[in-house]
C-alpha cells in the first residue's frame, strides 16, 4: 500500500500538471499548518507566562526546522551527507536575508533583549564551530556531529530555563483576562504536533514540485539547489513569520528565525555530520576560490550579525535593517545564477 502510494505520489512530480497540483496542495497545506501553529504556540506562551521570542526560538523552530531536518537526514542515509552542507548555510541566509527581512521592512517590532541574548549567542559559537570545521579541518567528522548535538541540548536547556526565569508580568488585571488563552494546554500541545507535521508535508510537496518544475523549465540544476530548495525548506519559516506578523506577534516571528537558524547549524548539520561525515564540498568556485567559503559562510554570518546585533543594542529592529537584507538576498541569489551560468 505504501509502495503504491509512493509511486503515484513520485508519478505527479513527473509531470506538469501532477507538479502544479501537488505545488498549490502543498502551499495550502503550509498556509493552514502556520496558521494553527501560531496559534498553539501563543498559547502556550501565554498559559506558562514564557516570553513569545522563547517560545519562537525552541518549539516554533523546532516545527519550522522540520523540512531541513528530513531532507538532510534522508541524505545523510543515503550517504550524501554533504547536501545538509548546503542545505543549513543556504536555509539560514533566506531565513534572515528574506523572510526576517521582510517581516521587519513590513513592520518592526520591539523585542525583549534578555530573552534573545542566549539565542543569539549560541548562533554566533555554533557559527564559529561550522567555521573551524569549514576553514581549518576542511572537513565534518562524526565527533563534530555529536558536539554539534550537545550545543543543541545545552542551547535548549538554557533557553527554556531563560524563559521561565524572565516570565512576562501582566500590568493590569483587564490586559491580563484578555490575554489569557482559550481551551487547554493538552489541545495546544496536541494542536503543535499536527500542525507541525502538515507544515512538514506541505513543505516535502512544494520542494518536490519546485524541483520538477524548475527542471522542466531548464533552469540549471545548482541554481535549483541553492535558490528553490534553500526557500522551500524555509517556506514553514516564512509561512509562520508572515502569520505571526499578521496577528501582531513580532517578537515571535523573530525568535522562530533565529532559533531556526540555530537549529540549521547544531540539529540539522549535527543530525547528518553524525550519520555521514563528509569533506567541504567543492561544488562550484568564485575567482578561483570554493564558494561556500569565498561567499556562503562569510555572508550567514553577517546577514544574522546585520540583524541581530543592532536589535541587542536598541532592544527594536529597524526598518533599515530589513531593507538592506533584502538587498544583500537579492544580490546573492544574482550572485548565484552568475555563478551556475559560468558568467563571473
């Protein structure tokens, strides 16, 4: 039964309209999970008093970080550990370079600064570990796997206990009956696992459709790898960045792309490198030079410093902040097609 299902399901991404079918099926699938997601997640925050940007940065990234996790595990199965390379630094520039940017170009917001310090020092070391591994070993061994997988656990560990350390303070009892969440916190927590796994599904739909259809079109395959695949597994990020701005959580929105973006590095690389090492990949070069070295890992790191850093310093992000990401975004992906084309 699996097997046939399977097969059908492989059989509409051969064609046109099976693609087109399974790529509006998957969007819906995203919009709807988001939507619930957001939802659940607020609810929770609010039920344990816990700051939103905590709650965006462990169990929202935890279900947004579900495509990239899938796609690189599967990898890492099949040997292929290396596509998780590619897969964490590409996901976590269209994280910040395009869907934080334009959550904050649309509408800044005021964020609690203690509570995002631990996220984003964490992004910043295991930003420096993935550094080490990329520029002085040139390699990913099984021990950079497993310690990428306990920064994870210290990472998740620290931040909970933040957040229950820093809880937020109702200042009136009307603001806080108004705030108090519907239902319980069983139907929450239930209401997080299902959306979160329709969220990975619409996403396994829209990158298997994307692909295809980009194939079909002719577009060259590593522009198909660094550009549609990266933003297909970052369509959950978006999806419930987009939800979470319509519905005036801000705050949320950002802890979901930073922890995202931590989990890319510590979970997702961490997960595959521990399954399959592998060698830097050597894929394509820029004026001679490995391009996720020249280019990819040097830009990860400023697009997140770009966001992060003036916000610790103002405790609100700023609209110019989302502007020049989306321009740093749209100059990379240029960039990119440049590079598969063979014109720089």
């Amino acid at each position: 039964m699996l097997e046939q299902f399977l097969g059908w399901y492989n059989g509409l991404t051969d064609g046109l309209w099976g693609s087109l079918l399974l790529f509006a099926l998957g969007a819906l699938l995203l919009i709807k999970g988001g939507d619930w997601f957001v939802d659940a997640a607020v609810g929770v925050a609010k039920r344990f008093h816990v700051p939103e940007i905590i709650i965006g940065a462990t169990v929202v990234s935890i279900g947004t970080t579900l495509p990239e996790v899938m796609v690189s595990v599967t990898a890492a199965v099949n040997d292929n550990g290396a596509i998780a390379y590619g897969n964490a630094i590409g996901s976590i520039i269209c994280n910040t370079a395009l869907i934080a940017a334009l959550t904050i170009a649309i509408r800044p917001a005021k964020v609690e600064r203690k509570a995002m310090v631990t996220p984003v020092i964490f992004f910043f070391v295991s930003a420096a570990i993935y550094i080490v591994a990329a520029y002085v070993f040139g390699s990913f061994d099984r021990w950079l796997g497993i310690v990428m997988l306990i920064v994870f656990g210290i990472y998740m560990t620290m931040t909970i206990r933040s957040g229950f350390k820093n809880p937020i303070q109702a200042h009136e009892d009307e603001e806080e009956d108004d705030n108090k969440p519907s239902g319980s916190l069983v139907k929450d927590l239930l209401v997080l696992v299902i959306s979160a796994a329709i969220i990975a599904v619409g996403a396994d739909m829209l990158e298997g459709s994307s692909v295809s259809l980009a194939t079909m079109a002719g577009i060259p395959t590593e522009v198909v790898g660094v550009t549609v695949v990266a933003l297909c597994t970052s369509l959950p990020e978006l999806v419930t960045a987009v939800t979470a701005l319509v519905k005036g959580h801000g705050a949320l929105s950002v802890g979901n792309i930073i922890g995202a973006n931590v989990f890319n590095l510590v979970l997702v690389s961490g997960a595959a490198v521990t399954i399959s090492p592998f060698v830097v990949p050597e894929g394509s070069t820029l004026f001679g030079f490995n391009t996720s070295q020249i280019l990819e890992i040097p830009l990860m790191v400023i697009v997140m410093a770009v966001m992060t850093l003036p916000t610790l310093a103002k405790g609100k992000l700023r609209r110019w902040q989302g502007v020049t990401l989306l321009s740093i975004y749209a100059a990379f992906v240029t960039l990119q097609v440049l590079i598969a084309l063979h014109i720089v």
